[in-house]
C-alpha cells in the first residue's frame, strides 16, 4: 500500500506568498558560509542539508489523500488538493478514458469537495468514478457545488461515468483484497473517518474530529478503530490552547494525537488539516512540541510524528521480498514476478535472467501486474538482460510499474503489453534472425556479432551490392519513443564519413523489425582487446585516443555527438585502426537527471557529470567518455573502481575529483596523465576546448601528425635516396643539404626516414648553439641510440676509453667495458687522445654498419662547434661502408664562419654531394595551398597572391595559410590580405598571439632553453607549479609551436619537448627585449645549477653560456673556466680557447667594479694571469700543429 499527500490545509486553501519565499531564500543565503553557489551540485547538496520548512512548505492546498492498494486507486476526500492529483492522473489511463477511482468524502464541508469541479478525469468519457460517503443525499450535495449560481460547470456536463455509493455507519466496503471501513467523528455536520486495510498495510483517515473527553470511554472506540495502524492521518489544526478555547468547532490537536496513537499502537502519526494562517515554521513548532511531549514519557511505546505536507509519499509495504515463478510457454520464458524490484531485489532478478540466457531460445516475457514497486536499480537490470537474452517482453504493467516508467521518464521508452498472450504475439513477429535467412529480402545473415541494449548485431552480404555489411536489428523490448529516438540519432549520423568512423549506409523496416545498415569492419572491440591485455601500452592507448579523436573532430564540427563512447562502440580493425561504432546511437533517451533514473542505454561510467545531471550536453561531453577510456587503457581499471552501486558511481563522479592515473601506472609521464585528468574535469568548461584542440595536443605528445605531401621535390628526393640506396652495396659518404630558413630541409629528411625500411637511424643537432658544446650532436644521437638500444654500449668501449670525461657525458653507457688510456694521451698534447676518440666513433659507427646500414642525420650544422666539424670532417674522409651522412646547414654562411671553411675542405672529397633547395614554383604553391586548407577554402587566384608574397618558400606558404584561415569572421581576403604581416618572422608572432600571457611566457623559457630540452628543466626553470605549466604546454601544443620527443616519450617519466621548427626559436628568441632574456637566462642558470651533481657535468658549457647571457659575472667566470678545461680533456682545443676568451672578457668586467674589494681586486689578478697562461699554451699548442684537423688514414 501506498499513500501520497495532495493537500493537508484546513478550511481553505492558502497558497504560499511572494513574501515568505523571500524569506525562506533569505534564510538559506544567510546559513550559505563556504558553499560555491555557482556549482550547482554543491548547491544541491547545500539545499538538502537545509530545514525542511526552509527548503519546503506544508502546502496550501486542502484535503486529499492518494491511497494505492494493489491496483485500486483511493482517494480520501475532494479538496483543492484534488485538481493537482487529477492532472497527474492524466498521464495515466484516466488520460485514455480507462481509468477507475474510488473517492470516500469525509464529509461536504467546502474545504473537502472544492476540487471536485477541477478534476479533471470526471471529463474524460470512460473513466469510472465511484464517490463513497456517508451523508444523505451525497450527489445532491455535489450538483449543489456545481449550481450554475456558484460554479459555470454543471455536474451533468462531465462525461465519465459517476456513481454516487451512500454507506451505512461502520459499513465495510471491499475492493478486492483490499477493505474501507468508516467510523463517525465529531465535527459539526458530522464527519466520518476511514480505516484502509490490504494484506500489506492500514492506514486511518481520521480528520475533522474533536475529542470532548480524554477518558477511557471518551476514547476507546476511537483507539480501536486506529489499532495497530501502520499511518494515522490525525487532525491537528489547533495548538493546545486554541482546542481549549475553539469548544465545538470540530478540531484537535497534536498533544492529543500522540496520546491516542501512542494508546492505539500506532506506527506513525500524520499531523493533519494545518490552519491556513500558520506559517511553515509555526507547523513545524507544533512537530517539535509534539515530539518534546512525546519524549518525556518512557512508558509510552514513541511512534514516529510526522507533518503531513503536500507531496509526502509513503511506501507501506512491510514485505521487502521478490517472488520470480517462473514458466515454459513453447519458446517462450514467462518470469511472474511479484513484490519490489529495487536496488536490494534486482540482483535475484539478474540472477534468473543470466540462467534463462542459457536456454535456446532465450525469449523472456515478464509479467508485471504484481510488482509493487520498481526503482532505477530495478529497471536498469531489466535493460541489461537485453544484452544477452535473444528477446524480452513486458507486459500486464502494475500501477506502480507504470507511475515508476513516468517518474523515470521511461515512458514509451520501453514496450509495455497489456498482457502476457499480446507480448507473445508481438515477439513472434519480432524473433531474433539466424544465418541464412534473409530480411527484407535483400541482407542474407551470415553470423550473430553480438548482443547490447539496442537489439542484435549480425555479419550480412547485401545481395544487391554483393558487398559485406554489418546489420544491427532494434530489439523487441523498445516502444515507439525509443525507437523513433534511436532512427533520428542515426539519420543524424548518416552522412559522417571518416576513416575512423563505421559509415551508416541506411535504415529499414521490414517484417515489425527496425534495422540499420552499416559498413562492415572486421575486428575486435576495445572492451575485447583489454580483457586480453590490460593495461595497453602507453603509445597504443594514446594513438587509439587520437584516432577516436580525431573522428570525434570530424563529427563535432558538423553538429554530430557520439554522446555513447565506451570500450564497447570501439573497434580496433585487423590492421590496429579505429572506428567508432554506433555514433549517436547511445545517447540518453531522457533529458532527466541520469542520477535519478536509469542510464536506459548502456552503462553510467563513461557519462559526463552534466550527462549525469541532465545538463546541457556538447561536445565537451564527449572528451570526457575518451578521458575515461583512455584512462581505463592506460591503468586496466575504471577511474571510479571502489563504488559497488550504480548509485555510489553516480555520486563519485560527481562529486570526487577524477583520479590521477600514475597511482596505478607511477611510469606514466606527467604531459599524459594530464590530459587524462584534464578530459576527465567535472566542470565542461575546465576540459579541451573542442576536439581539435586535445587532437593538436596529442600529435604534440605524440610526435606525430598528418604531414603535407611533399611537393616541388621530386629530383631531389630521389637523388637522396639513391645514396641512400648504394649503402645497401656498401657506399657511404656524405650528402650536404642546405637552403635558406624554411625551405623544407627537414621535411626532405623525414621523406626520406618515411621511405626506408631496415636502416639503423641516427640523429643529432646543436640544439643550444650559444654554448660550443664540444662534439654535443654526436654525443645527443648516440644516447639516443644507447635509449632505444642499451645492448650496444659495448660497442663503445675504444671511444669512452679516449677521455675520462666521456663516460660523465653519456651516462647511458657507464656499464661499457673500457680499456686503460695510452700514455701520451694528456690534455697538453691532444692529437693522439683526439685520434683516439674519433677512431671510438670510427669503430662504433662500423659494428652499426656490419649489422645494417646506417643513416646518419646531423642537422643545423651552421651552429656546430669546430671539434663537431672535425669529427664529421674525419668520419667523412675515413669512407665508411655502409654508412651515410645526411646533414642540414642554412646556406647563408659569410667568409669568415667556420662551417664555410669546412665546407671548402669537404666539398670536393669522394662520395661528397651537395643538394641546394631552392623556392617552389607557383603549381607547386597552388598544391601545397590545396592540401593544407582542402578544396573550396580559400578564393581561386589565393595561390597567386600567396606565391608573390612568399616567393614559394615552404614555411611561409604553411604560415600565411594558417594566418587566412585563422581570419575573423566575416572578413573576406583582400581585407586579410591588408592585416596579414608582411615577413615570415610577423608570421610567426601572429600566430603566437592566441596564448595566454602564462602560456607566452612559458614558451619564451623555452626558447632561451634551446631547440630541445627536458620538461623538468622548463617547470624549474618558470618555478611554476607542474600543473600551470601542464595547463600552458596545452595551449603552445594546440598551436603546434612545441612537440614531445616521440623516442623519450617511451622511456616514461623523461619528457623532453622540442620546437616544431628552429626558426620558431629564433623568432622567439630575437624579439625579447634584452632586459627579458637576462632575466630568463638567469632562470635557466639556477634551474640547471639544482640538477644532481651527475647531471650537471653534461651541461657546464650550457651553464657558462646562460649566465654569461645573465650577466652573473662570478658564476659565468667559474663555468667557462670549467668548461675550458672540459674542453681540453676532450681535445677540443680551438672551444677551450673560445671559453678562455670568452672567461678573459668576464673577468675584465668583474675588474671594474666599483665595489671590487683590495683582496678581491689581487685575486682577480692572478686569474687573468693563470688564464693568459692557459691560453699562450694553447695558442702554440694549435701553432703546433700544421693542420688543427686529422686526417682519415
């Protein structure tokens, strides 16, 4: 039994005022101390905590009581209250003439028959309204009600069928199981109280009566009558006072209900029939008193005191049991269910459904009619069993199934049958399909796929097209909202066509059977790929993310979401690609709260808060199912595993942070497991801001990234890779490749790496060029390499045994075996040590070759030192087998710098090439214009102009581009054309202008850092917190200024950035003021200074270079001295005597200061002298030797 209060004033009605909700807001803002009110989940939870007469109110409305028992449906007076319950009741069979009610009248005192002319049912034809009372002349009284004099509407205009029931005194009236017995009270006119019983439950209806004597004889029969009553609706309009004063009017009070309840053994004590002048807080004072009073006397058995307030509900079902019979029909299942199907029973109900799975065929009917009470729980493991069961049916609904569909929205959602015969006939024409048979005459099943909430997946051959296609079949439990919801989410997602994206190729109806047609993809979804490995490689898990994202880009920029993403609408193809299955197939058929019905289409895990909420939905929406996907990739786990309901879920996501995913994988990098953290935000707003976005920021990390064709370079790819060729018969050499800045150098070279296969790959470049680090390409490609590949440290042995500072710059290679150093190799005398260590990479490089070929690439040689020149000089002239040189240098080089000088030397030798790169020429503009913005972006004669204004250099084509189609809105091209800036270096600028100062100022650390660094060294460097530089690398990433080392990236916790181009530095770089880059040398100085003390050998140079930029004279001093000395241990005499200059030149301006101290002054002295020293030494030493360069023997 259940009951539901739709008005509890007395008298009449009394609405609440504008004034007193006022106050009540007052009143909540004013106990609001530390909650966000702009969060509304914060809010909500606030207002929860909050006094009911606060946040609520008794109600105005006056008497009427909703009473359920089994399928009747009482209603205990006619009050105003009546036109609420009669506009709800619409919804239901009343709506559809079907309805039948049952209405007992107290007595026909206004405030308890006033709503009768408003209810709407009584106009409905074909409802059936049964109006009990005890009165004479019971129907008269209600025409009299509706006298034209009083009310425009007569009785006779209503067209349901009204039958007025007149009762004996004490009579019992029974309906069904179900039996209402009255009892005489006292009020003027006389009133009758009812006593509802059923198998389950009693509820007393005992308004409008005043007890004259508290007495024994005054009281029994009214003690007996109320008896072991589960509810007592109990008039309380007076205080206490006011029932001593108000003799005869009919009343009573709360003080009085608790003795009579408590002497009847009552379970709980409705106070009833308010004043219309007491406000909220006077009703609930009487609660208080009432319980107070209660509270003082420990003989009574207490039972619980309650205001009776419009809109309570009271489940009275003592029996919390599920009772399952279960039977065979043919090849139907029949399930009879009785009892609650709620979060405690649903369980026993998945239980018989996964048995009934097992069966062929497993075709499941559930016959409701005797379910008292359904929940989300218990519905959603309804719509679960339709993942595995062949086909599922409800039919004979209860009330209370039904009231629970509406209150959930479930309505039309799921198909409900009038009985159990009409879903057996409805599943007979909607069985499940087997290989061979063919539907609508034209898709022939070949193999089931699998089972979801929608319906069945089966492999089929389209006999028109003779081609392969997936066909998904709508399951039989759907009712027409569903399925009407389900055909306009997929015509809406009709015309996506991606490569990651299962294309929808078109939708039917054929034999009661809805079905779409889509592309037919082979593979496995990604729910399958991580029950057999979990958790992924981090750069599996991070290319599935940015396949789906970018499909998720294609779709959101065309008004599409997917709103359904989890591992199981992921397929991972043979080939390892992705595609997204069922695109808006899986989005929320209700736009209710998901945290207050059930999830209707798959499982609430991957739902966005604001999904959860039933907010708004965008695109945002979807990042955050990839945010947790990804996050499940990564870890082999849910981001939320420890709730063990769908309930306690709901609640986490949407009030707990989303968990950091290192707790589970510590290797993972900090870049990763913020974007995860960023995608998995519970505010929208805090995510990526569109799909483009994270996809930009993925290629980042990624190194990756759709690369333009190459174009205009067709004679000079394919004489590059013909050297590259003549190493697999044993040539080698050196291939020199030069242009001016943005030419395509690099592209040339990445072409080539694309091109080749069973090649070892070697890459170095000067990414500091301030600093003349000695041999620093070489020794960056072979880390590298030692990184990817530590078994061939042995191969190192001869080239660290030549220097004892080797081993300190490559601490990959600590474990090589080392022979003992020559005598005669001192730093005085370098040519046998620098023999020797060229002779170690001679070797190294040869023991790479025996095993297969071996590209070199050493770019940006314009900024080498002269030991790197030297070493590449004799590796050059040495001819190496099977070992090719591939180098980059900017060609405009002027007489004096000592690349030229090299150049001079090289350039004729043997197996020596040159490759000038020269501008594109205007069709090869117009198709490089063309794949970078596609067809139909940009006016036909763009290309035109853009080749006259960049000349046909590469860089600056992608730049101008980028510039036209960043344009604001509403501006055609010439007027573009006029703000577009007028060099590459503005370019650049304009396309950094977008970033936030917090983001600009975190690229300008980069950019005095050098073209590659570690990422530690950049958050050291800010002295930011790591997230605040996270949440800026997001935003230089998304412009693609900055990339994640694709080979550190594998390595786990070592990121290390570098710029997209060497030119973006410079630009960067060259436009701070002096002042700025002062002060950003200075902070990199310090921030390398903290490295440990193993670190900080490999980057003294480094260190000397950054505060002599800064201006510290006293540390810049200190390093370059110990550089110089570095620089001799590795024979790299002309970068020492760089260095020795260079510490001269500081030491001069720490001579002139006027606060130079006479001791310091003195000891300033001797250092100039032991550095004149030093350098005279070396001076002749270089003297010494003829040529300052080797030669190969």
């Amino acid at each position: 039994m259940k009951l539901k209060l739709w008005g509890t004033r007395g008298s009449i009605p009394s609405p609440i005022t504008s004034e007193i909700i006022t106050e009540k807001i007052i009143q909540a803002l004013l106990q609001a101390e530390g909650i966000n009110l702009s969060d509304p989940t914060e809010v909500h939870a606030y207002v929860e905590t909050l006094p009911f007469p606060i946040r609520g109110t008794a109600g105005g409305d006056t008497p009427c009581v909703e009473v359920r028992s089994g399928k009747n449906l009482i209603i205990l007076d006619a009050g105003s209250g009546l036109r609420r319950l009669g506009i709800e009741l619409m919804k239901e069979e009343f709506g559809q003439g079907k309805g039948v009610a049952h209405i007992f009248i107290s007595h026909t005192h206004w405030d308890h028959i006033q709503g009768f002319p408003f209810f709407r049912p009584a106009f409905v034809r074909g409802n059936r309204l049964y109006i009990y009372g005890v009165h004479d002349d019971l129907e008269g009284r209600f025409r009299g009600q509706q006298n034209p004099v009083w009310f425009p509407v007569g009785l006779d205009y209503m067209q349901a069928e009204i039958h007025f029931v007149s009762l004996q005194e004490g009579e019992t009236v029974s309906l069904g199981n179900t039996r209402i017995r009255n009892i005489r009270l006292n009020h003027p006119g006389d009133s009758y109280g009812y006593r509802i019983e059923d198998d389950e439950a009693c509820i007393v209806y005992a308004t409008d009566n005043e007890y004259k004597r508290m007495d024994q004889a005054g009281t029994q029969h009214f003690v007996e009558f109320f008896r072991d009553a589960d509810v007592l609706i109990f008039d309380a309009m007076f205080t206490l006072r006011e029932s001593l004063i108000k003799e005869d009017w009919g009343h009573s009070n709360a003080i009085i209900g608790v003795d009579i309840a408590t002497m009847a053994n009552v379970r709980r004590l409705l106070l009833f029939h308010h004043d219309p002048t007491y406000t909220d807080e006077e009703i609930w004072t009487i609660l208080r008193d009432a319980q107070n009073y209660q509270a003082k006397d420990y003989s009574r058995s207490p039972c619980e005191i309650m205001v009776a307030y419009d809109g309570l509900e009271l489940d009275l079902y003592r029996e919390a049991r599920l009772t399952i019979e279960r039977r065979r029909e043919g090849p139907f299942t029949i399930l009879t269910l009785a009892g609650r199907l709620n979060a405690q029973r649903a369980p026993q109900l998945e239980q018989v459904l996964q048995e009934v799975s097992t069966q062929e065929p497993s075709r499941v009917i559930l016959d409701l009619g005797e379910v008292v009470h359904l929940d989300a729980a218990g519905l959603q493991a309804i719509l679960d069993s339709c993942q595995y069961l062949e086909a599922l049916a409800l039919a004979n609904p209860s009330w209370d199934v039904r009231r629970a569909l509406r209150q959930m929205d479930g309505e039309g959602i799921l198909a409900l049958y009038e009985t159990v015969d009409e879903a057996k006939e409805a599943l007979r024409h909607r069985i499940p399909l087997v290989p061979g048979q063919t539907l609508d005459e034209r898709y022939e099943v070949q193999a089931l796929i699998s089972r979801d909430l929608w319906g069945t997946t089966y492999k089929a051959m389209d006999r028109h097209l003779n081609r392969l296609v997936t066909l998904k079949v709508l399951a039989p439990s759907w009712g027409e909202r569903a399925i009407k919801h389900f055909l306009a989410a997929a015509e809406a997602s009709r015309s996506l066509r991606h490569p990651h994206i299962a294309t929808l190729y078109e939708m039917g109806r054929a034999e009661e059977l809805h079905y779409l047609v889509m592309e037919y993809t082979p593979g496995r979804t990604l729910r399958e790929l991580l029950e057999d490995h979990r958790p992924l490689p981090v750069r599996q898990a991070f290319q599935i993310a940015l396949e789906i994202t970018s499909a998720l880009e294609h779709a959101h920029q065309r008004g599409a979401l997917h709103r359904g993403l989890a591992p199981e609408t992921i397929l991972i193809q043979e080939d390892g690609r992705v595609r997204l299955l069922d695109f808006g197939l899986n989005r929320p058929l209700t736009d209710r709260p998901l945290n207050k019905v059930p999830a209707y289409v798959g499982s609430p895990v991957y739902l966005s808060p604001e999904q959860l909420q039933g907010r708004n939905v965008g695109p945002a929406s979807d990042l955050y199912a990839l945010g947790t996907v990804l996050y499940e990739m990564l870890t082999g786990h849910s981001p939320f595993p420890g709730p063990s309901s769908e309930e306690a879920l709901l609640t986490a996501k949407l009030h707990q942070a989303p968990p950091d995913p290192r707790r589970r994988r510590p290797d993972l990098a900090a870049p990763l497991a913020h974007v995860v953290l960023r995608l998995m935000a519970r505010d929208p707003d805090a995510r990526y801001p569109s799909a483009a976005s994270l996809r930009r920021v993925l290629e980042g990390l990624l190194s990756v990234g759709p690369m333009l064709p190459l174009l205009g370079r067709e004679a000079e790819i394919a004489r590059l890779l013909e050297r590259v060729q003549d190493t697999l018969l044993g040539g080698g050499g050196l291939v020199l490749i030069t242009g001016e800045p943005g030419i395509g150098k690099t592209r040339l070279l990445q072409e080539m790496i694309a091109r080749v296969q069973g090649y070892t790959i070697l890459t170095g470049r000067e990414v500091e060029p301030g600093s003349l680090f000695p041999y620093r390409p070489f020794i960056s490609a072979i880390r590298h390499h030692l990184r990817r590949n530590p078994g061939d440290t042995s191969l190192l042995s001869d080239f660290l045994a030549s220097s004892p500072e080797l081993p300190r710059l490559i601490p990959e290679a600590q474990a090589a075996p080392r022979p003992p150093v020559s005598e005669g190799d001192t730093p005085g005398h370098p040519t046998p040590g620098q023999q020797r260590l060229f002779e170690g990479v001679k070797r190294f490089l040869e023991q790479l070759a025996e095993r297969q070929p071996v590209l070199f690439i050493l770019e940006d040689l314009e900024a080498a030192s002269p030991s790197t020149l030297a070493l590449l000089e004799y590796l050059v002239r040495a001819n190496l087998a099977r070992v090719l040189f591939c180098v980059t240098y900017q060609d405009d080089l002027g007489e004096d710098r000592p690349l030229q000088e090299w150049l001079n030397r090289v350039t004729g030798l043997p197996g020596v090439d040159l490759i000038r790169l020269s501008r594109l020429g205007p069709v090869a503009v117009h198709q490089m214009t063309l794949e970078i913005t596609g067809p139909g972006q940009v006016p036909p004669d763009f290309a035109l102009w853009l080749y006259g204004e960049t000349e046909g250099n590469p860089l600056y084509i992608e730049e101008m581009v980028r510039a036209y189609l960043q344009r604001p809105q509403g501006r055609n091209r010439r007027q573009v054309e006029s703000l577009t800036p007028a060099t590459l270096d503005e370019l650049i600028l304009h396309r950094l202008e977008p970033l936030s100062e917090e983001a600009l100022d975190l690229l300008r650390h980069a950019a005095v850092l050098g073209f590659e660094f570690e990422m530690n060294l950049l958050i050291a460097a800010t002295g930011r917190k790591e997230e605040e530089v996270l949440l800026g690398l997001d935003e230089v990433l998304d412009l693609q200024v900055l990339r994640v080392s694709e080979e550190e990236l594998n390595g786990g916790t070592r990121v290390v950035l570098r710029f997209t181009h060497p030119l973006v530095r410079q630009v960067l770089y060259a436009e701070m003021l002096s002042i700025v880059r002062a002060r950003l040398h200075r902070h990199v100085g310090h921030a390398l200074e903290r490295k440990p003390a193993n670190v900080l050998e490999q980057v003294i140079p480094d260190l000397a270079h950054h505060f002599v930029q800064a201006g510290e004279h006293d540390k810049a001093l200190n390093y370059l001295l110990w550089s110089g000395r570095k620089a001799r241990a590795l024979y790299a005499d002309v970068e020492a005597l760089h260095y020795y200059d260079q510490a001269l030149t500081v030491l001069e301006a720490l001579e002139r200061s006027p606060t130079l101290a006479l001791g310091d002054r003195r000891h300033r002295q001797n250092q100039r002298k032991s550095l004149l020293a030093a350098r005279e030494e070396l001076l002749q030493a270089i003297a010494d030797r003829e040529n300052a360069y080797p030669s190969a023997p």
